[in-house]
C-alpha cells in the first residue's frame, strides 16, 4: 500500500505531457507568426497569447519538480520534467 501512496496516475502525466507539446508548438507557431506580422493590434495580441502558455508552462514545470521530488524513481515524471525544461527554448525571448 506504502508503494502507491506517491504513484500519480498516469492520465494525469500524460495530460501534463499532451499540454506540454501544445504549448510548444503553439508557442513556435506564434513565433513564426510575429516574425511576419506587420498589424500591431495582431502583434499584441500574439505576444499576450505567448505570455499566457509561457505562464501555463511554468505552471506545469512547477507541477512536475512537484511531483518528481515526491517519487525520483518515476520515469514517467522524470520523462515530463525534461520535456517541460525543454519546451523553454520555445518561448520568445
């Protein structure tokens, strides 16, 4: 019983991963969209929809060390933690 006390459900990590891999590409779409984008009310907004999955993403990172700390072994959660650091390097700077 002790064993599954910190086992998290595994609809749980994979909703975490599928959002993850939402954010990513939606975030690498935006990018591309503001690299060409040339109204500034559509800009604006792009940048506030880009802050919005940036925010959901940290989110979600804070989740995981969350719940990595609580069961290292899981390779699941280790799985989540390093795609949610990765996702980063698709956030606008």
């Amino acid at each position: 019983m002790n064993q599954n006390l910190y086992s998290y459900s595994e609809s749980i990590v994979f909703s975490l991963c599928k959002e993850i891999e939402f954010i990513k590409i939606r975030s690498k779409n935006i990018n591309r969209s503001l690299e060409t984008c040339h109204n500034k009310s559509l800009t604006k907004r792009l940048k506030i929809e880009l802050d919005k999955l940036n925010k959901n993403r940290l989110k979600i990172l804070s989740i995981s060390e969350s719940m990595f700390k609580t069961n290292s072994q899981d390779l699941s959660l280790e799985f989540l933690l390093e795609i949610t650091k990765r996702s980063n390097s698709f956030q606008q700077i």
